[in-house]
C-alpha cells in the first residue's frame, strides 16, 4: 500500500497543477462572392474604386459610366461625388488574395477589350486634368505674386542703377554724412538750394563769394542783411538763421525725408530693415522726427523728451509698436505720396499677421512652451543681427540699397499673400 501511495504522489507531482490551453484553431467563414462583386457588372470586383457615397465599383466599369453619361454621380444611387475616385488598396489586395484566378482572367479580358482601355485611359486623363487645375486655383495667388515680384524687381533694379548712375543721389548724400565745416561752395549753394524756391535769388552771391562752410557757420543776421548778401526780408533771413543753428547743432544738415534719415542711419536701417521698429530705434531720430513736424513743439536746444512721451512711445512699443510706423509715415504724407501710404499698409498687415500668431499660439501652443519659444526666437534675432554686424564692411553699398528698397515696396505685397492664408487657411498655417 505504501509503494502505491508513493508512486501516485510522484505522479502527480509530475503532472502540471494547470492544464494546458489548447491550440485555437483558426475559424474560417464562407465567404460569397456576391459580397465582392461590382454593382455594376455583378461579377468579381476589379481595381475597386469606393465613391464618397460608399459603394464600390470596378475601376473600368465607372471609366463606362463616366464616358457615356458625362457625369461625376454614383451609378447606383446617383451622388456626386467629390474629387475624383481612388482605387481601394485594401479592398483590392483582398479581392485578389481570395479570388485570384477570377481576378487574373477578368484582368485579361479588360486588357483584351480595346473600348474599356480606351475608357480606362480618358477616365484617367480627366483625373489628372482636374488634379492639375485644383492645384493651380490653391497655387494661383502665389504664382500672381511671384510675378508681379519678378517684374517690378526687375524694374526696381533698373530704376536704382539709372538714379544711382547718374550721380543725383550722392550730393545729397554728403550733405547729410559730412561735416559741415568741410562744405564746399557748391555744397553749400545746394543746401540752400534745399531750403525751398524762395532761396533762388540769394543763391548768386553765395556762389559768387564761394562761401564754403566754415564760410557759412560764421555769418549771422548782420552778414545776411548786408551786401552782397542783401536778404532785406525779416522772414527769409529769420529761416536760413535757424536751418543754420540747426545745422550748427547737428554738426551736418538735417535730414529732411525718409531718404535722408536712411543715409543718416544706413546701418541702423539696414540691420533692422525686416523689423518692424527699424523706422524708430535711434533716440536721436525720435527726437529729430518730433522736431521738424512738430516744430513747435520742441527745439534742438532741448533734445531731452519729457516723460510723458516716453511713457506714450514705451506703451506703444511694448503694446502696439506698428502704429509706431503708421504714425511716422502719416506725417509724411504730403513729402511721400506713395511711399507712406506703402509703409501704413504694410504696418496694418504686420499688426494682422501679429494678431494671427498670437491667437494661434495662445490656443495651440502650451503655455510651458512658450519661455522656449520666445528664447528660440530672440537667439535668432540676436545672431541674425550679430552675422550682419560682422558681415556689414565687406557687403557693397548696391546690394545693401537693392535689399532696403525690396523691403519697403515688396514687403506689402508679400504680405497680403500672408495675409490672405492666414485667414482662408488657419489650420494649414498653424502647422
């Protein structure tokens, strides 16, 4: 009895406590054919093409449809359908895998039949005719803008290298660039001449007495009066008295357009040309915009500005800093008919792409990311700006004049075409 008891517990201890699974065995179910065929032919489907209604037909048997009714409709419940058909990969890798010799044979018989192919092959043309023209409607505002880009770049460079060339451009330049003390007689004729149309009659003696401009900073109302000078009226003289003071405080002529205040701060300009403040950074220009539109306001004798102005410009930098712009250019408007008018819009469609970016970032951006984002950003700008300063002694004077102008007409046009995605494509920009 023991021996017994002994050799059962040795064998169940060697049999397994949990039994083992048994092996499933794949189910296969019956699958018609009529669950493949076509709604058209009735037989196995070739080449499936699924409509947007959810039907699906043979590929050659739509190509049918279509040539003979001319229509984008599902044969069988008559919905358009939108686009045009695709070929079902995984219907027809299925269909080919479970009826493989009926596939074949049918494929055979399509390619045999010189009407269906014929079909197949204008049901296709007519698909890529419409991917074609759908492209071109989504592309056609970027291609009308690149040409009209191209040639006013063209012209643009063509107008820069005829007013460069013939020198009209650099008088001026020098006169706001060099020392008045080192003006010459013709210098100084032509910073008269500057001064407006009621100065033609005193530019002869100053010409004829080759009064340079050490010449100039020593006259004052006594010289002016009398001879050969002989400014007899008090208000002409009292002007060419103070455009000189202001001369003498400067130390050279103060610019008076947009052009002018370019050659005054090329570098500043052109460092910051695709920045939207690069028409207000230098103090020096805030104060001297104030000074010769609001005269009145302000003397070069006190350059400082009160804190009320700098609170107004501080608020409106931080908050709103292309009005900055609007409001320079607008005061520029009978000086710059079309130039002013260019920058207020580019600054009304920066203040919409702005706009823009911010409401996407606020809604999809997560605020953890968003100290990366702006350190991103202002490392770009930093390095952006640092390669230029490097780069600035060896760039020549054209090409730095070709990029400023680019930037100042073309920029608008640019964008609008922004603009325009922006708004008809939010969720395609946000990517």
């Amino acid at each position: 009895i023991r021996q017994i008891q002994k050799q059962f517990l040795s064998r169940s201890e060697e049999r397994p406590l949990t039994p083992e699974p048994r092996q499933s065995k794949p189910r296969t179910s019956n699958i018609s054919e009529a669950e493949f065929s076509c709604h058209c032919c009735y037989d196995i489907l070739v080449n499936p093409t699924t409509l947007t209604c959810g039907h699906n037909f043979c590929r050659h048997c739509l190509a049918l449809w279509w040539e003979s009714s001319r229509k984008n409709e599902c044969p069988e419940c008559r919905e358009k359908w939108e686009g045009f058909p695709k070929i079902n990969i995984l219907l027809r890798d299925a269909t080919e895998k479970i009826f493989r010799e009926v596939v074949e044979r049918r494929r055979a018989e399509i390619q045999a039949n010189p009407k269906v192919s014929r079909s197949l092959l204008a049901f296709q043309r007519y698909g890529d005719k419409l991917g074609r023209s759908k492209t071109s409607q989504n592309k056609g505002a970027g291609f009308f803008f690149s040409g009209v880009l191209t040639a006013l770049t063209c012209v643009a460079v063509v107008v820069l290298v005829y007013h460069w060339g013939s020198g009209v451009v650099e008088q001026q330049d020098l006169l706001i660039s060099k020392p008045v003390s080192h003006w010459t007689p013709e210098e100084v004729v032509s910073w008269l001449e500057q001064l407006g149309p009621w100065t033609e009659s005193y530019r002869k003696p100053f010409q004829l007495e080759n009064v340079n401009g050490r010449l100039l900073l020593m006259l004052g109302d006594e010289e002016l009066l009398k001879s050969p000078f002989s400014i007899e009226n008090q208000t002409h003289r009292r002007a060419v008295l103070a455009e000189l003071e202001r001369v003498k405080a400067l130390g050279v002529k103060p610019p008076q357009n947009l052009w002018e205040y370019k050659v005054s701060g090329e570098f500043t300009q052109y460092a910051s040309e695709s920045r939207y403040l690069h028409t207000l950074c230098e103090k020096t220009l805030i104060l001297t915009v104030r000074h010769l539109i609001r005269p009145e306001l302000s003397s070069f004798r006190s350059l400082e500005p009160s804190w009320q102005q700098w609170a107004e410009f501080l608020v409106k930098y931080l908050v709103l800093p292309y009005q900055l712009i609007a409001e320079f250019a607008w005061d520029w408007l009978t000086v710059h008919y079309w130039t002013s008018r260019f920058i207020i819009v580019n600054a009304m469609l920066l203040s919409v792409l702005e706009a823009c970016s911010l409401w996407r970032l606020w809604t999809t951006a997560p605020i953890r990311t968003l100290p990366q984002k702006t350190w991103n950003h202002l490392w770009k700008v930093l390095s952006q700006g640092f390669a230029f300063a490097l780069m600035w002694p060896f760039i020549p004077q054209f090409v730095c004049n070709c990029l400023f102008y680019w930037a100042l007409y073309f920029s608008p046009i640019i964008n609008i075409d922004l603009v325009v995605q922006q708004l008809m494509h939010p969720e395609t920009q946000a990517r």
